[in-house]
C-alpha cells in the first residue's frame, strides 16, 4: 500500500516541540484543577506578633512602674518599648501596708494596687475620678492606679505636711461605718484619737496638747465601732445630726439627750474641729 505524504502533515521539529509543550501545559492544569495548588502565606493567627508598648508613670525620679507591674530604674527602662526588663518581682508592694493599702513610694504603690488580685477591673470602672457628678471614671486598673497612689487629701494634714510615710494609697472608696476597725486604725497612724472634755470643741482638745484638728479624719471616728473603742458608749451608738459629733453624751445631760449613749452623724459635711455642745465629750484626731 502506498502511503502518500502531503507537505501539511508532515511534522517539523519546531511544530513537534511546539505540540509538545501546549500537551504539558494541558496536564498542569487538568492537575491543578483536581488538586489545587497550596498557598504559602504567613497566617493571620500566627503572624509576626505585634510589640508591646507599655505605659509607665512619670513622677518618680529614679523609679518607673510599668502597666505589667514592674518597677525598674528609670535608666533602665527599654527606649523601644518603654517597658521595664521582665526581672524581679512583679506585682512588688515594697514598702506597702498591705492591710491599709498605703505605700511609702509611688511607684510600688502602683505596682501593688496592678496585682489582679487587690484591684478588680470590673469595680474600678464604676469608680468616679473625683466627687463632682460630671466627673469620669477610669477606664483601665493602670488609670485608677496611677491616680488614685498620688498624694490625697487624706494623706495631709494641716495641708502641708503628711501624717504618716505611707501616704500613697490605692484602697477603693468604701462607707466608712462599715469599714473594718483594724484599716481604720492603720489610716489613722500619725494621728492621736483623744476624747475631749464636756462641752470642749475638737480645736480646743487639740490646742491644749500643742496640736491641731485634722479635719478630713473626723470621717473616720464618725463610726460605732470606732467609738466605742474610744468610749464607754453604754451599749447605745445613735444615729444624730450636729457639728459636735463624733461624740458621747454625758452621764449628767437630761434624759431627752440619751446619757451614756455615742452619737455619729448621718451627714458627714456637718463634721467640723470647731464644733461643740455643753453635753457631750467629743472624739478628735489631733496631729
């Protein structure tokens, strides 16, 4: 039989190479199609983390206390970061009274009150910045640590001086009639608690000892227990109202005026030094 060729089917190498690679491409992507091609990607998830920048005080001189709870040297502090080096204790309360929550240095005082265990996130927020209604409250523990450890008026007397080194304190606001006894009277170190005479005022209690009345620590004897610790009291703590008082009455005072029994008053912006009643023996804070 004889074949007869025709110059179109006769395959050049050029057109064989040519088939052949269009062949080749075909079968990559008959496979790509049924098994897709694997992307190689840095996963979200697990991308290069991003670095920590930490917020710090800027009071202290020397001392820097971070928001992880590290306190370092100020010269130690990384520049990048602005985090304190992961070494030492965290959470130190160096120089704290744990039971009232005062420290004698800032910045420990900050470094104390971060430990999630002495301040809760969930009742710091709900804490106002200052007394006014229009005031704001404090959105992180770092905020209501780093405000609440500086200087308050409780930690002054006569406005220029402190009653006590621990001075900076990060304990929550709390009603003071329900305060326990043993915090009171760590609040009131540097403080003498005298019981006057009948009839005397708090700024004649203390002028006769060459002192003077510390005002904003009235609010803290304005209490039963603390009274009675003080004074007989007689079993009976009332609940009253007037400038004398923390006070007790007096066995001699007529019947209407409870004799023997303790009086705190239910406005604490009666409370004055200078207050004073012919029948009663006042409680003071002198200094």
């Amino acid at each position: 039989r004889n074949l007869i060729w025709s110059k179109d089917f006769v395959l050049s190498p050029t057109r064989m190479s040519t088939s052949g690679f269009s062949l080749f491409v075909g079968l990559l992507q008959l496979v790509g199609f049924l098994l897709p091609l694997r992307t190689y990607a840095i996963r979200k998830d697990i991308g290069f983390l991003e670095e920590r920048i930490c917020r710090t005080t800027i009071q202290g001189r020397y001392l820097i206390s971070d928001d992880e709870g590290n306190v370092c040297n100020a010269l130690s502090l990384d520049s990048r970061t602005r985090c304190c080096p992961l070494k030492g204790e965290r959470f130190s309360c160096h120089g704290c009274n744990i039971l009232s929550q005062c420290c004698s240095s800032y910045e420990f005082c900050v470094s104390c009150c971060l430990n999630p265990t002495r301040t809760l996130l969930e009742k710091v927020v709900k804490i106002k910045m200052a007394k006014p209604a229009t005031a704001g409250t404090y959105r992180t523990v770092f905020d209501f640590c780093a405000g609440r450890c500086r200087h308050s008026s409780e930690s002054v007397v006569h406005e220029n001086a402190y009653h006590s080194k621990f001075h900076h304190c990060f304990s929550l606001t709390s009603n003071a009639s329900g305060a326990n006894l043993t915090q009171v009277e760590t609040r009131l170190l540097g403080i003498d608690v005298i019981v006057g005479r009948q009839g005397d005022s708090c700024d004649d209690v203390c002028k006769s000892r060459g002192q003077l009345c510390v005002m904003n620590k009235l609010s803290l004897l304005n209490q039963c227990d603390v009274m009675q610790r003080y004074m007989t009291c007689k079993g009976s703590c009332l609940a009253s109202a007037g400038a004398d008082q923390p006070a007790e009455v007096a066995d001699d005072a007529p019947r209407d005026l409870y004799p023997g029994a303790c009086l705190y008053s239910r406005t604490q912006s009666m409370l004055s030094c200078d207050g004073s009643h012919q029948y009663t023996r006042r409680l003071c804070p002198c200094a």
